[in-house]
C-alpha cells in the first residue's frame, strides 16, 4: 500500500497569484494575435508608409480583367493602356516603359514593355513606334472590361504586370521613371517567378 501523499495547503493569495501568473501568460500569448485580428478588421495604427511608389493593385485581377487581348507574354511587364487616343502623356508612358525596362541592365531579360490601345495610333506615330521601338508587343484594349477594372483611372496608365498576368501596381503619367524603376528592381529580386 501505498501512503496517501499529503499536499500542501494553498492559501487564498498563492491562489490569487496563480490565476493572476495565467491570465498575463495568455494575455501575452494571445493578446496580439487579437491586436492584430481587429488591427485588420477595423484597419487601426495601420501605417501610412509603404515601400513602393505607384498604387497596389491587390484584388487579384488580371491583365484578361484589364480588357487586354492576345497577351501570351511570360515575363515581368511594363504595360501602357491607352483607352482613348494617344496624346502626350501616352506617348510619355510609352517612352517611360522603354526606359525603365533598360534601366533594368543585367534583368531586362526578365521583362518586356507593351503597349494596349483601344484606338489605332495616327500612322506617323505608328511608324515611328515600329521603327524607334522593335519590341515594343502591341495588343488591343478592350474598353468595357477596361472601364470595369480601372476603375476611376483616366487617360494612360502604366501597369507592371507579373509573370502569371496579375495586375501589380499602377502609375499615371505623372510618375517618375526612377520610382517606376526602383519598384520594378525590387519586385525582381523579391520574385521567385518570371
């Protein structure tokens, strides 16, 4: 037989202690996941600075959502989208997306620039593309699935694209090249696609 093995009595202020020691271990535990679930939720001490330049285009949509047709591009992609005719400010994205996918140096093997318009460019500017801008890919934009998914954006944008064809963020013709160019650098070493 075995003796009954006698345990110490506890006294009401170990037991308060004891509660209180478990209540601060999960509050620790626990607590920031909550912080973080309602920081979310009810978008609170969200900060305001970000890393990247242009707007985030973060809802998954594609480039098929843009209204672009006969796309079959597998790399990183500069793309301007002219839904109505091809003033100054889309021919200053054009040579903008030019630009930023030279300054890419060692990378620009992994990127391309396009141009999605919904209107046929005048013919002098059309030959002038062809002739100043070989690989410049060409595609047609279709504007009610453009007017859809741009929502409140006007005139030309620019769109880097990823591999997959997801919209990843999206510049006016205000933007700078190098904001455009730093992005683009830091979406490629983060990538593990394209």
């Amino acid at each position: 037989m075995n003796p009954a093995i006698a345990l110490p009595e506890i006294s009401p202020s170990q037991r308060r202690r004891g509660r209180l020691q478990l209540i601060l271990i999960l509050a620790i535990v626990i607590g920031p996941m909550i912080l973080a679930t309602a920081m979310y939720q009810w978008r609170f001490w969200v900060p305001e600075t970000r890393s990247y330049h242009g707007e985030l285009i973060g809802t998954g949509q594609t480039r098929a959502d843009l209204g672009v047709v006969g796309v079959n591009e597998e790399r990183w992609q500069l793309l301007v989208t002219v839904p109505e005719v091809c003033d100054a400010a889309c021919k200053e994205l054009i040579f903008l997306a030019r630009q930023v996918h030279i300054g890419l140096n060692r990378d620009v093997a992994r990127a391309a620039h396009g141009l999605a318009s919904a209107q046929p460019l005048t013919e002098d500017y059309d030959a002038q593309l062809r002739r100043e801008y070989p690989q410049l890919a060409r595609y047609a934009l279709q504007l009610d699935a453009y007017g859809k998914t741009a929502g409140k954006a006007e005139g030309a944008q620019l769109w880097i694209v990823d591999p997959r064809g997801n919209l990843v963020l999206r510049y006016d013709a205000t933007s700078k090249g190098k904001a455009i160019l730093n992005d683009l650098r830091h979406l490629l070493k983060i990538s593990q696609i394209g």
